[in-house]
C-alpha cells in the first residue's frame, strides 16, 4: 500500500520513479557494450562511459539511505552561509577573500551507518566531517536524517585544484543546490561550463538566488523572472528556483522542505545516474548508427579473395604440376616396361615443386592433409609440438598478384564495413589485414599440405602394368626362341623347325605380337590416362581451392566476422541501455 501510495505521490508531483532494478540493467547493458566495443573504437571515445560504469557501481554498492547534496557555487555567493545555517552551526568557513572554501565540508544528519563509506568514497577528509546526531532525537531535523550536505570550494577559485575537485565532486553527489547572488547570477561561466552541463539532470538540479534580503520585492522579481529565462536557455527550464538569505534562517524554508522531500524520496542518487547513463548513451548513440548494416561478409567476396589467394598460391600450377606428375607417374606404371627405366630418369613434376601426395611423419605415414592439420595446429599453439611441414618451391605472387589480393580484401571490407558508422569501417579493415603477415606461411602450409591423391596406384595401373609385362614376356619368348634357333643354325647343327601361324613363324609372331601389342596398348590408354590427368588436375584444384578459401576464412573473413559481430553486440546492447522501460 505504501509503494502505491508513493507512486500516486510521484505521479502528482510529475516527477516519476527511477527503479533500481531497471536501472542496474540498463548499466550491465552499456557494460556489455563496453566489452563489445573494446579494442575496435578508440579509447577517449569510450572514457565518459567507462567512468560512470566504474562510478554508478561504486555508488550502488554503498549506501542508499543517505543522500549526498552538495551546495555549489562562485566566491562570494554565500553557499558557505547556508551550508551553516542548514546545519545549525559554523563548520565551513565564510568570507569574501578569493578562495574562501579550500576543501568540501561535510555535515551528515544522523548516526553513522555507512555514511563513513560513503564519504570515503566521495573523498571529503575525516577532519571535514561533522554529524548532527539530533536528527535521531524526532526533533525538526528528524526529517533530514540521511542527508550529507557537502560544501564545495568555489568553482571560480584562482586555485586551479580547487577548480578540479569541483569538477571532480559534482561528478559524484547525487543532487546539486546551485548558490548564485545579485551579482554574478548572470555570469557566463556558470551558465556555460556548469549550469548547461546539466540539462539532463534537471531532475537533481536546484538553483538558489542568495542575499535575497537585499533586494526590494520589485527588483526580486526581476531578478527571479530573468534568472529563470537564463535557466530556459540552459535548458533546465522546469528545475526548482527560489530566494533564499543565508541570514533569515526562515527564508529557507522552501530549499529545507526541498532536502526533505528528497531525502525521504530515496531517488536522488538513482536519478543522478540515470541522469547520467541518458547523457552517455545519447553520445554513444553516434558510434552504432540507427540503422543495421549487414552482419556477414558476403559470399561473393569471399569467393573473389579466395579466388586471388589461389592465384598467389600457385594454385594453377599446382593443379597443372598435378596433371603432369599423374601423366608421368601413369606412365611409368602402365608403358612398355622396357623404357619404365628411361622414364624414371624424368623428375616428377611435383617432386621438383616439393609437393608429394603424403609425408613421413615419425615414422609413421600420414596423409598430407593430416600432416597440414598437425603443423596449423603447432602453428597455432593448440597442439603438443609443431609437426614440421617443408617449404615448397612455388613461385612467389607477382606484383599483380598481390595487387589482386589487396584489391579483393579491400573490397570485402568495403562490402561489410560500408553501412557501418564510423570508426566500425577502420575496425573492419584493421581486422582483415590484422594477420595479412602470416598469410604467405599460411598458404604454403596449406597447399604444400593439401592432399593431391596421387600417393596411391589405382587399380587399372596395375591392370595395365601386367598386360604390359605378359606382352613384353611374350616379345621375350619370341626374341629367345629365334635367338636359339639362330645359334643352333649358326653351330651348324639341324635347324629348327618353327610351328606356323599361317606364313607367319611362331616365334616371329610371339615377337612382334608382343613388341607391337605393347605399342598399341600404350597408344590405346593415353586418351584414358589423359582424360584420368585431367580429373585428377580438376580434384586436386578443388582441394587447393578448399584449403586456400579455408585460409581466407581463417586469417581474413573470421577476424571481419568477429568485428561485424561486435558491432551488432554493442548495437543490441547500446538500445538496451538507451532504453528506460
């Protein structure tokens, strides 16, 4: 009942409650954001919001009974006055010598019951600390039990350090009763540097004209009507404005029924914040745009770096290296085995390029994919030991080549960084590019480890291979057995009768059958093992492909997604934090 009937309260007032609760979500929110945005936005964009994170945690963490309010003002305004007179008694000193207010003062209403932590924190010296313990005793300052009333030195002090500690004060209190006098409520520096500072915390704002005692009620009003035109201009129009004299206690009234007000409320402090958390927010707002831009790299640029990088890889040569290695090694396995020797004497394409279908690997033989698995793996740290890999001999990237490659990490980075406010753009690229010096390593790695399948000898190598040796066989027979006949015929012993095939001798047939079977056979498979080169080329090409895109993914397109995806993080997080329902 007591909760509806303060919302009834507030919502007469006009002035609506800030829950905690909503409030602590909305900072774990930008906190979030906070962590999105680390290391790709610039640190002194991101300073005000880092503080009030820091500050509003500190500020939660204490206490909420008490609620600090802190009186500032120029030399001479008489805020020192009131500060003494509110407490019933001279603890800050008054004068009109330049500065008079050196330090904050600090008069707290009631017991200590974490008003000391509160003070620590806020940073007002023990020896500035003064307690009204009538506050307990039900009397008139029963009202104020809560309150710490602060005593800041004069924003206009010729003392630069107590210019900073204002600055510093007025970023920690939770509400700000400003002092001004006939004299100088006009002055720019307070309209400019302070008053306008605080247009978003016009819910924890007061300003008090002083030495109201001097004036007539005329002029008063003048004074009140153009000072309240001043504030419009600020835009604090709507805050609380009143007369007041330090030396009429009674013309206090209003800003003691205000402290009152306020302090029972318990809604200064999460006001100040909230307050706050609008302001940077607002400024926040500029770095995550009000639109969503894409969140992916589009696969077309991921096709054309890929597409650069396989030419900078070599891996046409490759694939070419592989066309010819299949033609050289199905030749020594599948031609007349009589010039399978002379054949050998031939490098195999891709042994001159130091890439081999499979490697040796402690002894053990493994397949080369494997083998580039392991070595990415010791590259990266992740695994036991680095597997060494051997550096190919593959031509280096032309100068074009390289050109091609910047020009398409250039345009993927155009295609996901375009819509993005800045600085995301100057993210975008600094991660595409962030590991642009191991991308040559990589791709070596990744081709002079990519599996080409030609380790194996396919089944109708083997076929041919026989048929091959069964003919050469043959044309042997047939060579020794005219051989023999020769000899026998040459020692001048009986001749041999040969068997016939028709005309043809038995052994003439058996010779040329085999010598020019194995011709024909060798003319027969070329086409087949041409046509099997050129599947073997087209595999091995998707392969390198598959691993150089994989490259392209790994040291270009993740960091770009990692960046993109930051950016919707902080977006999401930024409306969350913006948002006060």
């Amino acid at each position: 009942m007591t909760g509806f009937l303060d919302r009834v309260r507030e919502a007469v007032r006009g002035e609506p409650r800030v829950d905690a609760d909503r409030l602590v979500d909305r900072l774990d929110a930008l906190g979030g954001f906070l962590r999105a945005v680390d290391g790709r936005i610039p640190d002194e964009q991101l300073g005000a919001a880092r503080t009030l994170v820091e500050r509003a945690g500190g500020r939660l963490a204490l206490s909420r009974e008490h609620t600090v309010v802190a009186l500032a003002g120029a030399t001479g305004s008489g805020k020192s006055s009131i500060f003494n007179t509110l407490a019933g008694m001279s603890l800050s000193p008054v004068g009109v010598r330049r500065p008079t207010t050196g330090y904050a003062h600090a008069c707290v209403w009631g017991a200590d019951d974490g008003a000391t932590e509160l003070l620590d924190w806020v940073g007002v010296l023990p020896r500035h600390r003064f307690v009204r313990e009538s506050a307990l005793d039900g009397g008139d300052e029963a009202a104020l039990h809560g309150l710490i009333l602060l005593d800041l030195p004069d924003f206009d002090s010729v003392e630069y350090g107590h210019r900073l500690e204002v600055d510093r004060l007025l970023g920690l209190v939770d509400l700000v009763v400003w002092v001004v006098d006939p004299q100088k409520y006009a002055d720019r520096v307070i309209h400019r540097n302070y008053l306008g500072e605080f247009r978003r915390n016009r819910d924890v704002t007061v300003v008090v004209l002083n030495q109201a005692d001097r004036l007539e009620p005329a002029e008063l009003s003048r004074l009140l009507t153009d000072l309240r035109r001043l504030l419009d201009a600020d835009a604090l129009d709507g805050i609380p404005l009143m007369a007041a004299s330090a030396l009429v206690p009674a013309s206090l009234t209003e800003l003691r029924g205000l402290l009152e007000r306020t302090v029972t409320a318990r809604q200064a402090a999460l006001r100040r914040l909230n307050g706050d958390l609008d302001v940077v927010t607002e400024q926040l707002a500029v770095l995550v745009g009000t639109t969503r831009a894409e969140e992916d790299v589009n696969r077309g640029s991921v096709r054309r770096l890929s597409s650069a990088l396989a030419a900078a890889a070599a891996v046409p040569t490759v694939a070419e290296a592989v066309e010819s290695a299949y033609r050289h090694r199905a030749a020594a396995a599948t031609g007349w085995p009589l010039t399978r020797a002379w054949r050998r004497l031939r490098p195999d394409p891709l042994l001159r390029l130091h890439l081999l279908g499979s490697r040796q690997v402690d002894g053990r033989h493994m397949r080369a994919e494997s083998v580039a698995a392991a070595a990415e793996a010791g590259h990266r740290g992740s695994g036991p030991e680095p597997v060494p890999l051997p550096l190919t001999s593959l031509p280096a990237p032309t100068a074009a080549q390289r050109a091609a490659v910047d020009l398409a990490i250039r345009g993927l980075v155009d295609q996901a960084g375009s819509r993005l406010p800045v600085p995301w753009p100057a993210a975008v690229t600094a991660a595409a590019r962030s590991q642009a010096a191991e991308l040559p390593d990589a791709l070596d790695r990744a081709v002079g480890g990519t599996e080409l399948n030609l380790a194996g000898r396919p089944l109708w190598w083997r076929l041919v291979g026989a048929l091959q040796w069964l003919l050469t066989a043959t044309a042997l027979v047939g060579l020794g057995w005219l051989l023999i006949g020769f000899v026998i015929r040459t020692l001048g012993l009986p001749a041999l009768e040969y068997p016939t095939l028709g005309a043809l001798p038995v052994p003439t047939g058996l010779l040329l059958g085999g010598l020019l079977g194995g011709i024909g056979l060798s003319l027969l498979i070329r086409p087949v093992t041409g046509w099997a080169a050129r599947r073997a080329r087209r595999r091995a090409e998707d392969r390198l492909t598959e691993a150089v895109t994989e490259v392209a993914r790994r040291h270009v397109v993740e960091p770009v997604r990692e960046v993109l995806a930051a950016y919707g993080d902080a977006r999401d997080a930024l409306e969350h934090a913006r948002s006060t329902r």
